[in-house]
C-alpha cells in the first residue's frame, strides 16, 4: 500500500512537472509574442511620423508652388504689358 502510494505521488510529481513545463513554455511564447507586438506598435508609430512629416512637406510644397504661380502670374502680365507698349511704340 505504501508502494502504491509513492508511485500515484511520483506519478503526480511528473504530471505536475509537465504541467509545470507547458506553463513555462506558455509564458515564452507569450512574452515573444509581447516583444513582437511591440515592435509593430513602435513601427507603427514611427511610420505614422513618417507619413505626418511627408504630409507637411507636401503642404509647403502647395504652398510654394501656389506663390510661384502667383509670381509667375504677375511677370506674365508685365510681360504681356511690355509687349503691347513696344508694338505700340513701333506703331
């Protein structure tokens, strides 16, 4: 009966080491999977700031290119005046 006993308990010893060690390996995986996640998470963030730094780039480029129309603009029309003064002149 005693046998009997020490076997069930090692029996049970080795159960709860198995149990034990699928815990671990649990936790292990679970913690990758923690690191991964982070990782996407501070990729996303810096591709957020990525798409944030271009978007403003391209907003002062509108507004670069918009000033230089307007500045084209106004050169077109002294031209075009200065065009209509010397024909004219040789009129």
């Amino acid at each position: 009966m005693l046998e009997k006993a020490r076997s069930e308990c090692r029996v049970k010893d080795e159960s709860i080491r198995k149990l034990e060690d699928n815990l671990q390996s649990m936790e292990n995986k679970a913690k990758g999977k923690d690191n991964i996640h982070k990782n996407l998470h501070e990729k996303i963030k810096e591709l957020e700031g990525q798409v944030e730094l271009k978007t403003s780039m391209q907003n002062q480029s509108e507004k670069q290119i918009s000033q230089l129309s307007e500045k084209l603009k106004g050169k077109e029309e002294t031209c075009t005046t200065l065009q209509h003064k010397v024909a004219a002149f040789f009129i």
